[in-house]
C-alpha cells in the first residue's frame, strides 16, 4: 500500500489468486479487502496483519464488491447472480440475499435511506433496490434499453447515477425522475490497434479495436456513424463473451463504400460500409493471428496482409468482393507491418519481428529485392511518405523509428532511444 503522506509503501502483501477488486474501508484507514476472479475475498487489518478469507464455492467469480461509508459491512456480489453481506472482518457471511437469475455485474450503496444499496446486471438494463433487513429486491427500477456494466453515485447527490451501458456509452439517470437525463454514445471498451481515415471524405475515421468492434465516427460531429463486429465467440479473462479481436483495417481505396479488417483467429473480412453487413470471408491458411492490412491504393484488386505463421499474404479481389490467395509470401518470423506504395502499385514493404524491412518490387519478381537492417526490436508497422516512392519509415520495438531512402545505401533519420542513427540494407 502506498502511503501518500510518507510517500512510500507501508506495506506489501502479496495474493496466488488473481486480484479483480480492491476496497479500502473508509471508516478504518487499516482495514481493506481484495477480491478475485476465483471468488476469493481477502479481509486485510494492515495494523494488526490480520486477514479474514471469505470463499464462495465453486471458484464463481466477484463481480463487484463495497463497503458501507459508515458501518463495518461489506457487501459482495457475484457471477452467479449471489449477494452476499459481511461485518465486522469476519470470513463467513452474516446475510445472503435471494440469488439474481440475471447475474449481479455491480453493486453500490444508497445515502437516502440507511441499508439501502442498488445491483445491476449486464444483461438487462435495470437497477434491483435492496434493503440488508430482507432477502428480496424492493423494486425493480428501469434504466436504459440494454445491460448495464457498472455505475456510480453522484457525490452530493442522492439522486444521479453516471451509468457505464454493456456497449460502452455512458449515461447520466436520475433516480427521482427515473430517467436517464444526459447520455454519450459508445467508444471502444478495449486497446485500439489501429485507426483510418476515408480516401474520400476525410470528416470519416474508422477505428479497431481489441474489444471486437470496427467503427466509424464523424469527426466534426464526434458522432458514430456505423458499427459492425463478429459474432460473440471470444472469452476475456473475467469469463465474458466477446467478438473477434480486430488488429488491422483498410479502405477500399477509390471510394470507400467497403472496409477490410484482420482478426486474431487469421479471418480477412471485407464490409459494405454502408450497411455494416459482411461482404466476404477468407481466412489465413495456418490460421493464426492477423496483424496488418493494407488494401493497395494503386490497383485495389489486391490486399497484402502479415500473420503469425511468417507469411505475408496477397488476396485478389473479384467482383469487388470475392477473395481469393494469390501471392505466399515467406519470412522468417511474424509479418506486423505491410503496406503498399501509395505511388507504384507494384512495391510493397513489411515489417518482421526478425528486425528486419523487406521491400518487394512485383514487376521484378517474388523475392524482396531489399533487406533494410538497423533496427534491434521487433518491427511493427512501416509506412510510405505520400508523395515519394523513395521514402519509407519503419518503427520498431527498440523505441526507434527509421526513415529509409529505399533508393541509396542511407538512412533519412532515426528518431528514439537508441544512440545509433545507422543503419544498411543489402
């Protein structure tokens, strides 16, 4: 624990089971308790080193866990749809309440009315009213049209709740008026791997992310104006259900109206941008993990992409849709970066956690016809200058990023931590 007056760690305690929440009790600074995925609470007197373990059976996970701002009590709620209340450090609970078919996502305490407290459940959206004195919900309360993932009361109110929804918006619902009174539409709930703008109209960007989704906004109205995923058949570490994780994106080149995204299960899927439905599936032959795409701006009957196996692949588009293989090509280790020059349609660079750049000419053959080495790390991406077919930047995981004349025996510049700016090609 750090102590922000000492500015230092007063004590360190360390847990085999996989910690999801940390509560400090705000009637006794000493006193904490940390709950995990495996059901397991951990009742922490850092004064005394006492613990008390409480564990609910069958490893179902807490979901969520508070302590009451006045009392010794601490009420949890878990995947199973249990709540269970504790007091005064003990491992063993001194109430349980009826069991939601719904599941319990979260759980806060009231100031209006002692004892009260709310629930949410991720699959419906409403909120369950509590009283510790009985078993049941008092009432069940409406909040919103989908499920709901957490929420917090206002400070100084008793009245506002700000609302996290199961698609990430986030809202702000009045108790006394019941009804949700400002509201946000969603953004991505997980990393975002990878952002592009429209060929066409530049107000469009399109975003991936980890969380599954693929969106595009308008940036002058900061609105979402289409979202499309996969089904639902990823599970994230807390046990939920989620879509393919999207690690790359790529307009189509002339007018946008289709989008292709890379997936980590080694899927290529093309989108009608417009309708968000799914045009046309292929998938890696190893299926491992897609990092890269890039739809060829030059002649956009062909998308390169790098995967796991070490292959950067090159599909041919026909009808405007259909996919089909069309060039293997090898490396020696994971292709991350691959992008077309914007300028000749037949060059072509990757990036490889082997720290090297390749640069292909097609009009010359499969081969690369360059090799560009300096960088120490794996490389990620790499990206051509817009307006010359000489330049190509690289960027690495040694902290560097390298400009390249692909056309000398030099480096532009190298930009990071490393102290050396050399680098060669063959």
């Amino acid at each position: 624990m750090l102590d922000l007056a000492e500015k230092k760690l007063t004590t360190v305690a360390s847990y085999s089971e996989k910690p999801h929440i940390l509560r400090l009790s705000p009637k006794d600074d000493n006193r904490y308790a940390v709950g995990g995925v495996d059901g397991m609470i951990h009742f922490c007197d850092m004064k005394t080193n006492a613990v008390a373990k409480a564990k609910h059976p069958e490893d179902i996970p807490l979901e969520d866990g508070h302590w009451h701002p006045a009392e010794d009590y601490f009420m949890a709620c878990y995947r199973d749809g249990s709540i269970k209340l504790f007091e005064n450090f003990k491992s063993t609970e001194s109430f349980v309440f009826e069991r939601q078919g719904m599941g319990t996502r979260a759980v806060r305490w009231t100031y209006d009315v002692s004892g009260n407290f709310l629930t949410c459940s991720l699959k419906v959206g409403t909120f369950k009213l509590w009283n510790v004195s009985q078993k049941a919900p008092k009432k069940t309360i409406k909040v919103w049209t989908q499920g709901i993932r957490t929420f917090e009361g206002v400070v100084g109110s008793s009245e506002l709740y700000v609302v996290v929804f199961k698609d990430c918006s986030l809202g702000l619902f009045n108790m006394k008026m019941r009804k949700v009174v400002w509201s946000i539409e969603a953004g991505h709930s997980e990393t975002i791997f990878d952002i592009k703008f429209h060929p066409t109209n530049t107000s469009l960007l399109a975003t991936a992310s980890y969380d599954g989704y693929t969106k595009i906004w308008d940036i002058t109205t900061m609105k979402l104006v289409q979202n499309f995923s996969t089904k639902a058949n990823m599970v994230s570490p807390l046990g939920e259900k989620h879509s393919l994780v999207v690690y790359g994106i790529s307009w189509s080149p002339k007018d946008g109206t289709r989008l292709v995204s890379v997936h980590n299960n080694g899927e290529v899927i093309i989108w009608d941008t417009d309708k968000g439905k799914v045009l046309s599936k292929i998938r890696s032959e190893a299926c491992k993990q897609i990092y890269r795409v890039d739809w060829n701006t030059q002649n956009e009957d062909f998308i390169a992409f790098g995967s796991a196996e070490g292959i950067c692949y090159i599909v041919r588009i026909k009808n405007k849709s259909c996919m089909e293989f069309y060039k293997k090509l090898i490396h020696e280790a994971t292709v991350y970066g691959v992008m077309w020059c914007p300028l000749n349609k037949d060059l072509l660079a990757t990036g490889c956690q082997d720290h090297l750049v390749r640069l292909f000419d097609f009009s010359k053959g499969d081969a690369p016809v360059r090799t560009f080495r300096g960088h120490k790390g794996p490389i990620f991406n790499v990206a051509w200058h817009p307006h010359f077919d000489y330049i190509l930047a690289s960027g690495s995981d040694d902290g560097t990023v390298r400009v390249w004349d692909v056309s000398t025996v030099r480096t532009f510049l190298s930009v990071g931590s490393l102290e050396s700016a050399c680098g060669t090609y063959k």
